[in-house]
C-alpha cells in the first residue's frame, strides 16, 4: 500500500514516477515520523489510493479546512524528500519570468480555487 502512496503522491506533485532512492527516504520517513491516524483520515487516504485522479480535490479542500490534517502531512513529506532529490532538483529551481508565466499563474490561481471548489462537495463523501 505504501509503495502506491509514494507513486500517487510522486505524480501528484511533479507529475513523475519516484525513483527508488525516494520510494526509500519516504518509506523510511513514514516509519520514523508514524502519527497517530483516526479512522476517517484512514478512509481519506484509502479513497486516494482507489482513486488516485480525487488527490488534487481533497488536497485543495484540505488546505482550506484542515491544513494539519494527516493527507497534507504526508504531501509535505514527499515535496521536502522530492525537493532534496537531485533526480528532481531542476524542478524547484527558478526559471525567467515573462508574461506566459504570468499568465500561468493566474490560471493556476484560477484551477485551484476550481479544485478547491470541488473539493469541498466530494470531501465530506469520503470520509463518511
């Protein structure tokens, strides 16, 4: 189950598959930092791994309503152990700034307040 939790969450955040080193950091991270789970953030995390294509939803909604809440926890994790990979380094660097990315920007603003939107009517579903 953990091993499609970090392919899922991998994905997620830089749209790539995990390579091994970071399947190990996360596993050995989820070992080391195990927090308390309740039932419906169990529930939460086994909807996402059914349905992978749900995460942005839940994740946008999460940080609006429940910023501490165990998904966003693990999301985290994952973007800290990805950001130290140099596999993926080149993702969190700066690139030139012109008016597409501008324009990118606001239509990022845009889909997440969508996902957020969303979200909100799809979460309490799957916790119930």
């Amino acid at each position: 189950m953990k091993k499609n939790e970090v392919a899922i969450f991998c994905h997620y955040l830089i749209g790539k598959e995990p390579n091994i080193q970071t399947r190990e950091l996360y596993l050995r991270a989820e070992t080391i930092l195990e927090e308390e789970v309740s039932q419906n953030q169990s529930k939460l995390i086994d909807a996402i791994l059914r349905s992978p294509w749900k995460l942005p939803y839940y994740d946008a909604a999460l940080a609006l309503i429940n910023p501490h809440h165990l998904l966003r926890i693990k999301l985290h994790r994952m973007f800290a152990i990805l950001e130290t990979q140099p596999d993926f380094a080149a993702l969190f660097l700066g690139k030139s700034f012109g008016i597409w990315h501008f324009i990118k920007i606001i239509l990022v603003g845009i889909r997440a307040v969508f996902r957020t939107f969303i979200g909100l009517i799809i979460l309490p579903r799957s916790m119930a």
